[in-house]
C-alpha cells in the first residue's frame, strides 16, 4: 500500500523536476501506457532498472508492449549502483525506523515522510 497518494505523488514529482528541466512533463493516466504513449505521439518508452529481477518484470512488460503496438519501443536504463537497491518500500521503513534517508530522496520528499509518518 503506497504510503503517499497518487496526487502527492505527482505534486512531489512535479515540485522537484519541473524547475529543473523544461521539457519534462508529469501526468497521470488510466488505461494501458501504449494506449497512452500513442495518445502523446511517442516512440520510445524509458523504463528504470535497478536489478535482474527488474529486469525479468520489465522485460515481460516491454514485449507485451511491442504485441500491443509494434510502433513503440522500450529503452531500459540502468540505475546507478549506488541506487540499485533502493525501493520506496526499503526507503519508508529506513526511515519509520529512525534511520537516515539524507542522499536518497530529495529534500522534499524526506520533508513529506515527515510529515506524514508524524501524522500516523
């Protein structure tokens, strides 16, 4: 169970890339991503992976795609090895537990778990 909010979610999102780059746009969608992608006039899906089992996820889901619409394709991009094993879920515990999360998250996401882990 997400610990923020699809809305949060976006909001955190939005807030911490758009002033740095300016044409990345964050949306929100119902429905297949090829379905989505074509609405937007895509070609290329970028999809993140931290480990072989990302990997073996993303690689079923990259081959549905291209079933579902042979105009797409996928580009898997590695996350750095100082990331390879974090997880929201690792990342929320760390954190419910005490531990730092400095390096992470973005500042405004630690200010967010905050907030919301108080709440609780």
């Amino acid at each position: 169970e997400p610990l923020f909010t699809v809305e949060e979610r976006v909001s955190m999102t939005r807030a911490i890339l758009n002033h740095r780059f300016a044409n990345v746009r964050v949306d929100i969608f119902d429905g297949l991503l090829v379905e989505y992608a074509i609405k937007q006039q895509a070609q290329v899906i970028v999809r993140g992976i931290r480990a072989v089992s990302d990997y073996e996820y993303e690689l079923q889901m990259a081959l549905m795609n291209r079933r579902l619409e042979s105009r797409l394709e996928t580009v898997f991009m590695m996350a750095a090895e100082a990331y390879s094993y974090l997880s929201s879920r690792l990342v929320r515990e760390v954190f419910k537990l005490g531990g730092s999360v400095d390096g992470l998250v973005p500042a405004l996401v630690e200010e967010k778990l905050k907030e919301k882990i108080q709440k609780k």
